[in-house]
C-alpha cells in the first residue's frame, strides 16, 4: 500500500522520505526528518469500515491513500511556523491568566485557538491540491470538509483538558 503512495512522490520527483508508522492520525509529515509517515494499518480498517457510506465518494483504497498523501505533501509544502495547541494557549492567554476561569473569556481564547490551529490544516489542504489528479478533486474537497470538521472537534476537546489544566495551576497559586 505504500507504494502508492511512493509512485505519487516519485510522479513529482519528490525527496521526501515514506514510512509506514502506527499511532492515532491516517498521516502525519515530520519536518525535522522530511518524512511522510502514513498509518497504513489505520487507512486501511477506516476504508473497510466506512467505503459504503461517509467515503463512498473515494472509489478504492489505493484513490483514498493517494488522497491521504496528497493532504501530506501540503504540510510539507507550508512553510510556515505553526505552533502546538498549548504554545497557542499560553500565547493566546498572556499575562490575563488569572480571568481564563470567566466562561466568556474561556470560550473566547478556545475558539481563537482552534480557529488558529485549523489554520495549519487549511493550508495543507489548499497546498496539497498541486498534487492531486483531476479525477479526484472531488473526492479530496469532500475529505477536506469532513476532515476539518472532525479536526475541529478533535481541537475542541484537546484545548478543554489542557485549559482545565491551566485552570487548575491557577487556582493553586
């Protein structure tokens, strides 16, 4: 499977190095080490599972991984610095620490967060595009919105631990 994937890299004459890796994301790309990784074991259960109804706009596997690679080539593509969900906090907060535990302000850093964070997403997406046949516009426009959407969630509940968190060593000191 992941010579798909490689026959996409080497299609645009690509120095990026691909490996198969495990963990919670479909793919991921490494700055530091220029590497796609691609959870292949994962691609794989989630086409199995969801072809028929939320992927029936992907033909094959095969078009769904290409698609996944795609996305990745645009991280790479982006050159620019994005920070971690809990760098954006912090920064976000600033020296108004001690007002996070007010429900509007709460929400109102959380969503600057994430708006922030999805940033990084949108500009894979939109960079990736380069990459991707013309048969499978479609299908990559409608990963993207659905992937935004689940990302979106995701954000959500990661900024709600680690902002507890924060509220917690406030409330200590």
């Amino acid at each position: 499977m992941l010579k798909i994937a490689q026959n996409l890299i080497n299609k645009y004459k690509l120095d990026v190095k691909l490996v198969n890796s495990t963990g919670d994301f479909l793919g991921e790309y490494e700055r530091e080490t220029d590497t796609i990784k691609l959870n292949i074991n994962k691609i794989q259960k989630i086409y199995k599972f969801k072809r028929k109804k939320e992927l029936s706009y992907v033909k094959s596997l095969n078009e769904y991984i290409e698609v996944i690679t795609c996305h990745e080539l645009g991280h790479r593509e982006d050159k620019e610095k994005r920070q971690k969900p809990s760098e954006c906090i912090k920064e976000l907060i600033g020296k108004d620490i001690k007002n996070i535990s007010e429900e509007i302000y709460h929400n109102e850093i959380k969503e600057k967060a994430i708006n922030r964070l999805l940033e990084e997403e949108l500009a894979a997406w939109e960079l990736g595009r380069k990459y991707v046949r013309q048969d499978l516009m479609r299908a990559y426009d409608i990963l993207n919105q659905d992937y935004l959407y689940r990302k979106r969630n995701k954000f959500e509940v990661d900024l709600d631990a680690q902002m507890s968190f924060i509220i917690e060593s406030v409330g200590r000191y």
